[in-house]
C-alpha cells in the first residue's frame, strides 16, 4: 500500500479538516458534523492505498519495476506477492473506500457523488494517464484540489469553493513528490513506454520545476493570507523551510548520470509534506482563539 506515501492524500485532508474548523469557529459557516469529517479523511487514505496497490500492479505487468529500480521496495518485483493477488488486493481496498463513499453520499448530497468518481478513476485507471503524460495534473487535481473540497463538503454540506485554494499548496508538494519519483525513473519510465513530463523536459528542467513546485507552496500560504482566507497564523509553515531548501540543495546535486542523491527525494518531499500540512493544520486550529 506505500504507507510511505499516504500523507498525500491525508494532508490535504488534514489541511481542510482544520479549514473547516477555523471557518466554524471564525462563524462563516454555522453546522459541522465532525464525525463524518473523519470518514472523509479516512476515506482519502483509503482511495490512495487502493490506488497504490493497483498501481503496483500495473507497473510490474508494463516492466516499469524493476529489480534494479531505486526507491522503496517493490513487494511484486521482490517475489513477496503474485501479481494478481495484488490486484485482487487492490480492488477489493477500492470497493471499500466505495462503500464509504456511498454511506457518505447518502448522508450528505449529490456533489459528493462527482468528487468521488473523481477519485475512483484516479485510483482504477491512474495507469493510462501515465501513458500519456498526465499523471502529474491528474494528482494535483485529485489530491491538491477535490480531496479539499469533498471533506468540506462532507462535514458543511456546503461546496466550499475556497478550501481548494487553501489546499493547493499542499497539492503542489504532492505533485513534487510525483515529479521528483519521475525524475528518478525518467530510463525505466521510457523503456516501460511511459510519458513524464521528467522526460519531456530533461533533467535540469525537470529540476527546475520541482523547485518551483516546492516554492510555490509557500507562496501559496502568502496569497491565502493576503486573500484573507488563512490567518496570518498560517506562516507557521515556514518552520518546514529549511526542510524544503535542503530537498532544493539536494536535487541540484544530482544529474542524468548520478541519480543516487535523488534515490529517496520523494520520500523526503512526503515529509516536507507532512511537516507542512501539519503546521497549517495546527495554524487553523490555534487562530481562531487568538
């Protein structure tokens, strides 16, 4: 399931759990039913790990794992499992993050419905889209904007449009986790027959959007203050900074022909993540009483 992985998909969830809360407590919105905001962000962790699993799958069958891949262990390619177990493994995780769902849409409206196919094609289907080099958009709009938006939804019964802005920061660092993977893989992605936006854009360009996939983010958080959406309490993030320059300093040692300092960037960027998102889940929490 890539626990490892998980905080992109529980951040962001996390991320507009606390926005919900700092709306709550600020007044904006009257009615929040905290329970099922809970369900939300399991469901989120749940769609991910089913995604994950699937994807395993698929990138063992495409030859896209490898014994000689870097990164995390590949439970397939290692001999642990069989291919199809895994993919059994996978759908029946998906048909329980479906089942939530469905108990979720019943207890809140039809908007949910749209988010959570959404979500469903991006956990069943993820593969196709790195046929053809849309992974890192798809991500972002799964993980960086609708998981947001359906827990609010959830807990408000509202469409709060706003919380997508709040969670795009987080969204974009999850996006880097992706593009920092795919800059490692850029050989064995295109042996495999898959499309990257890292191979279209070669290794320096790919690390100059990692970079600014990593500003950004903090740039985000400013324009949500200035917005008035955050409190200024938000650049409580930046006690992450010097996690996110010494990610910086690390990928711009590396190059096409020395990946080892870039082995294990994603996974230091899903720290980034979780140290990120935490601090601005905390930063909501805290301000309204301030």
């Amino acid at each position: 399931m890539h626990p490892w992985f998980w905080p992109a998909s529980g951040a962001p969830a996390l991320v507009a759990f606390s926005y919900a809360f700092y709306l709550y407590k600020t007044g904006a919105i009257a009615e929040v039913n905290w329970g099922l905001g809970v369900l939300a962000v399991i469901g989120a962790i749940v769609f991910q790990a089913a995604g994950n699993l699937i994807s395993e799958y698929h990138d063992y069958m495409s030859g896209t794992d490898r014994l000689e891949k870097t990164g995390p262990p590949r439970m397939i390619v290692q001999g642990y499992f069989i291919p199809k177990t895994v993919l059994i493994y996978g759908y029946i995780v998906l048909l329980i993050g479906i089942l939530l769902g469905i108990f979720l849409l019943i207890r809140t409206g039809l908007p949910l419905l749209f988010i959570g196919i959404i979500g469903v094609i991006s956990a069943s289907i993820y593969n196709r889209f790195k046929k053809i080099a849309m992974s890192d958009v798809v991500i972002f709009i799964t993980y960086g904007l609708c998981i947001a938006l359906g827990v609010t939804y959830v807990m408000t019964s509202e469409l709060i449009w706003s919380s997508m802005l709040v969670s795009t920061p987080s969204g974009l660092l999850i996006t880097a986790i992706l593009h920092a993977n795919n800059i490692r893989d850029v050989e064995l992605d295109r042996q495999a027959d898959i499309k990257t936006q890292a191979m279209k854009l070669g290794h320096e360009g790919s690390l100059v959007v990692y970079q600014t996939l990593v500003l950004t983010a903090y740039l985000g958080i400013a324009v949500a203050v200035m917005l008035g959406m955050l409190h200024p309490l938000a650049f409580l993030v930046l006690l992450s900074f010097p996690f996110a320059i010494k990610n910086i300093k690390r990928s711009k040692t590396s190059s096409s022909n020395n990946l080892e300092p870039i082995q294990f960037l994603d996974l230091f960027t899903a720290k980034l993540l979780t140290m990120f998102s935490v601090l601005l889940a905390v930063a909501n929490f805290i301000a309204p009483f301030i």
